[in-house]
C-alpha cells in the first residue's frame, strides 16, 4: 500500500493569478522502499523527477538498449526497452532513464503502483492550469542545466530538466537542450523504415522559449517519462 510518509505545506506565496503557482504543495510517497518526490498543481499531484526504473511494477525486467542495434531491434519490433542519455549511467542521477513508448503502454505497468502514465488530455488539464502553452515553459524548468541562457524560474516546482531524447535509430540529441515527456495518447499513424508505427503526443521544453511544446513522435523513441498520482 502506498502510503504519505512527509508533507511540507504551501511554499508559495504567489497571487491566484500568476499560473495557478500558489497550489503547488511537495508531498513524499514511499512504495516498494522507494520514496516519489511528489508536486501538487491544481486538481493534480506530479513527480517533481523523472521516472527511473527499470522493472515493471509486476517484477519483469525492461530490456536496456546500450547499442544502436539494440534500440533499432527493440523499436522495429515494438519491444519495450530503456537506456541512460548517451548510454552513460552518470546521466542517470539527474536525469533518470529515457523509454520507449512500447515500456510506457505496456500492460504490467511501468509507473510504480499509485501513480500512471499521463494521458494527454491530463497534460492539457496541467498546461491549462498554468496559463497556457506560452507561459508554462518558464515557470515548469529547472533554474539550472539549460543552455542558451534557458533556465527557468521553477516556481511551479515540477522542477522540468533537459533530458534530450533518442530518436528511432538510436542517435541521441538534445541534452542541456530539450526535456522530452511521454503521454499515453495516440496521435497520428505514419510509416518509417517500411513499417506503420504510431506517432504519440508528447510534451517538450526547450532552453529557446518560454513554451511547453506538444508534439508527436514516433513510438519507437526514447523520451523522459513523468508519472501522475491516481
């Protein structure tokens, strides 16, 4: 059973006005020895980090993809895999493992128990929360780690770090530059390297604009995944 084991009180003093921020709230949730830093924004309670297993919550291990060909053969036959930025297990403290979709839609569950995978319309419920798309970005990242002067001011406390991404055929890009966050909605159907694959929406940060970006991306690529309380 998942149980409340710290809560610290509102730590915001802003205005009703300014995104919704005052509602954030921190709360720990301890489940399988394992304590979620948890931030609550509006109706919603969101980890405050990337998730970062390597197991589903039945027990089965996920497949590490430490090659290109792994990930190649993982993503062209819709088999569910994880890997650390740059295959460099020093990326992992800050920025936990990046997933494919294929370990996000499985059914024994990859979010730990009391917590899901967003769906996208949840996301839309968080960006609504927070002013909309053109203000959310800045108040969601980190005030560290981006490039180009992009630092955010956190004062969400979703604490939105850049991660960067690895696309379909295993090349990595976009750390210090880009957060990339799965949700569980499909998008659009489309085709590469002569197979039909789902395009999912996602959600993205950048360190060039104060934007919290949806966009769609192929299943078979590895994103951040952030977790939402049941």
């Amino acid at each position: 059973m998942t149980k409340i084991i710290f809560f610290m009180g509102l730590i915001l003093g802003c205005s009703d006005t300014v995104g919704g921020a005052n509602s954030a709230s921190f709360i720990f949730f301890e489940n399988y020895n394992l304590n979620y830093d948890g931030v609550t924004l509006g109706s919603q309670v969101w980890m405050r980090n990337n998730l970062n297993v390597d197991k589903f919550t039945n027990g089965d291990p996920i497949p590490e993809a430490r090659t290109m060909e792994e990930w190649q053969t993982y993503a062209q036959s819709g088999i569910p895999a994880w890997c650390y930025y740059g295959n460099n297990a020093s990326n992992e403290e800050t920025y936990g493992k990046l997933y494919n979709w294929y370990a996000v839609n499985d059914t024994r569950g990859l979010a730990p128990l009391g917590w899901h995978i967003p769906s996208d319309s949840e996301w839309v419920v968080l960006t609504k929360f927070l002013g909309g798309e053109k203000k959310a970005g800045t108040i969601m990242k980190s005030t560290w780690g981006w490039n180009n002067n992009g630092n955010g001011t956190n004062t969400t406390g979703f604490n939105g770090l850049p991660g960067g991404f690895r696309d379909f055929y295993g090349n990595f890009s976009g750390l210090g530059s880009r957060g990339e966050w799965w949700s569980t909605g499909n998008g659009l159907y489309g085709s590469i390297v002569k197979r039909k694959v789902v395009n999912v929406w996602l959600r993205s940060l950048t360190c060039y604009d104060e934007r919290l970006g949806k966009n769609l991306n192929f299943e078979g690529c590895g994103m951040s995944v952030r977790c939402l309380r049941d």
